[in-house]
C-alpha cells in the first residue's frame, strides 16, 4: 500500500513535469528554447562567447554592433540572419544598416561551430547568442537565450523600411514595434540598449544649429550638453565622427542613459522624445525608481524584452536553412 502510494506520487510528480516542461516550451513560443543544440552540438554557447570575447578585447565597438545587429535581424524579415547575406541590394547594404559592425564576429564563430558540429547551429541562433554575450561582456545583465531559429532565404535592402529611424516620432516607434508584437515598455527598455555605443554625428547634427523652422537648436537639448555635441561636431564638420550615445557611460551597460533622456542628454532625436511623450516618459521614471513600488528593473526587464524581440517571426522547421556560412544561402 505504502509502495503503491509512493509510486503513483512520483508518477503525478513526473506528470506534473512534464506539464511543466511543455508550459516552459509554450510560453518560448515559434519552437524556439533554450539549450535547443544540447545534445546536437553541447559547446555552442561557449564557443559563440569566447569568439566574441576575443573580439572584443580588441575591439570594444564590437558589442554595441552586434547588439545593434540583432535587433536590425529581427526587425526585417523575422530573426533569421537574414541581415548576414552578402550581395548587391541585401539589407546589409540598406542606409539603415550601412553602420552595422561585427560581421566577422559571426563568420568567426560559425566556422568554428561547423568544425565541431557541421551543419547544425544556424547563423540566426549565433546572432542571437552573440547579442546576449555583448551585454555581459558590457556590464549588463545575462539571461537564457531561447534557440531554433532556422535562417532565412530572403534578404532585399526595400525591406528595411520598417526599421525604426533617429527622426521617428513616438507614435511611430510604437507602431513599429508594436507590429512586431512588442509593447510600449519593450520600446522602451530595448531603446535602453542605447546604453552602451556610439552614433555619428550626421545622425544629429541637424539637431544642433538650424533644427526648428525659425532657426536655432533642438530646445530639448540641455545647453551644457548641447555646447559639447557642438563641439564634438561642428558645423559642416566631419559627420562620419562617432559620440557616444550614452554621455558619460557609453562603454559600460547601466540604466544611466534613461537619466541622461530626463536631463535633455539624449543624442539621437528619437531617443530625446521618449522624455516627451506621457507613456514613454513614465516608462523612463519607472527605470529611474522615483515611483517607488512601480519601479522597473532594467537589468530584469532588459532580458524579457530581448527574448520577445528574438522570437520575432521566427523560421522554423522546413521554413528555412542551416546556412554553411551566414553570408550566403545554401
Ligand atoms: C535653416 O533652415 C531653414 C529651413 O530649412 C532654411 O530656410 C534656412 O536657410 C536655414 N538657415 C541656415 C542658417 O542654415
Ligand atoms: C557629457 O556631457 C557633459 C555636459 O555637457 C560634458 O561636460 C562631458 O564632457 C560629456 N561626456 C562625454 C564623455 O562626452
Ligand atoms: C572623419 O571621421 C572618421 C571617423 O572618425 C575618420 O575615419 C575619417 O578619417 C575622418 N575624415 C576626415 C576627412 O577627417
Ligand atoms: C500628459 O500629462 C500631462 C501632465 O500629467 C497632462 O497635462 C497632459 O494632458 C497629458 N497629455 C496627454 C496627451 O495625455
């Protein structure tokens, strides 16, 4: 009796598990999960951040650019690698996307991956990897990486429309997220990934002298701030010199930069006009903790909100590839 009623116990506990583990499956969603190469290919996320470690000890703009990149993947055509193919009018030759660096992070590790397991990490779920291990190595919070991600077939530069730019209105920037499936507070927190990188000054320069009709600079911009942006780009200056989008803490991941949006430090426009709008503003307040029990935590939130952007109209199944190298189909 007391055998039997032990057993049926494990068996509703096993059940209970397996209950569990497919809850866990569901709520990844797209078929994506973490630890999916577990036992098709067990070192991938070692190999994928000891690449991107290394490149990065010699390079720190390599994780703003592959941060960068990630997002710019998911945003046109899903989160397939798409933005990694080579050739006349692909994304990657797209304006948006002209300033995207870390390519060779990615071809690095693939060509390792494929030594050691062939055939079988796509160039999508490499990106993916790669992103998360760019925050770590910036400072900034780790989270499990959900993988599956097929890559893609497709790549056209006419795509990229949809990518949201530097003059973006709030209004806009919602929309655009939101037809991916991501809320007001995810826009919010991924902006925040402007914590750590730099942009150049012919993205704002406009800002700076003759930004309104009658002349004169963007009145959001603090008038301590705006004399160092001045002089960091003057004039019809060099626009290719980069500045740092988070002033004072642009190497280093941290919740600094939704403090610079309060204090009008914002570089990029679109960034600067969160502040302005009533639900982004209050977004921003939560991170900076001034509304006690609703405070956000950004190192938290941050995760969560990548792992919804990752899983942006994923391939799955025969909908795409396990590309041999990510700069071309198969
Ligand atoms: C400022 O911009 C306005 C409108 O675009 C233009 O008419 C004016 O010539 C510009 N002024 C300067 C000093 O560039
Ligand atoms: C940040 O802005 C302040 C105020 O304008 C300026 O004094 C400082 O040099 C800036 N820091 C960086 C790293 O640009
Ligand atoms: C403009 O700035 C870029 C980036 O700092 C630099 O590589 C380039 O040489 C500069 N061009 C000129 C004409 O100074
Ligand atoms: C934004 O908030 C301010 C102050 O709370 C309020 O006066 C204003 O009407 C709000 N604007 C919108 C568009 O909701």
């Amino acid at each position: 009796m007391g055998l039997y009623f032990n057993q049926s116990l494990i068996l509703t506990f096993f059940l209970l598990l397996l209950l569990a583990a497919n809850l866990v499956t569901f709520s990844q969603g797209q078929g994506t999960r973490p630890g999916f190469y577990a036992r098709s290919c067990a070192r991938v996320e070692s190999i994928v951040q000891s690449t991107v470690k290394s490149h990065f000890n010699s390079n720190r703009a390599i994780a703003p650019g592959l941060l960068r990149m990630h997002f710019h993947d998911c945003f046109v055509q899903g989160c397939d690698g798409s933005i990694l193919i080579d050739g006349a009018d692909t994304e990657k030759t797209a304006g948006p996307n002209l300033l995207l660096r870390g390519y060779e992070v990615i071809d690095d590790a693939k060509q390792q991956l494929e030594a050691v397991c062939p055939g079988v990490v796509s160039c999508a779920d490499i990106l993916a990897l790669a992103a998360r291990d760019s925050v770590v190595l910036t400072g900034g919070p780790s989270w499990a990486v959900p993988t599956g991600r097929k890559d893609g077939l497709v790549s056209l530069a006419s795509d990229t429309s949809n990518l949201p730019s530097f003059t973006d209105s709030v209004a806009t920037q919602t929309q655009k997220f939101q037809a991916k499936g991501l809320n007001a507070q995810d826009l919010v927190t991924l902006v925040g990934g402007h914590t750590i990188g730099t942009t150049a000054c012919q993205f704002f320069s406009y800002r700076l002298y003759n930004f309104t009709s009658i002349g004169g600079p963007d009145p959001s911009i603090d008038s301590s701030f705006l004399s160092t942006l001045q002089t960091l780009c003057p004039q019809n200056g060099n626009g290719s010199r980069r500045v740092g989008l988070d002033n004072g803490s642009e190497n280093r991941f941290d919740n600094s930069f939704f403090a610079n949006l309060r204090d009008g430090r914002a570089v990029l426009e679109s960034d600067q006009m969160l502040w302005n709008d009533n639900t982004t503003k209050s977004l921003v307040q939560r991170y900076l903790g001034i509304r006690g029990l609703l405070g956000l935590t950004f190192s938290v939130e941050f995760g969560r909100s990548m792992v919804k952007m990752s899983n942006i109209e994923v391939k799955t199944g025969n909908q795409g590839q396990i590309r041999n190298v990510c700069s071309a189909v198969n």
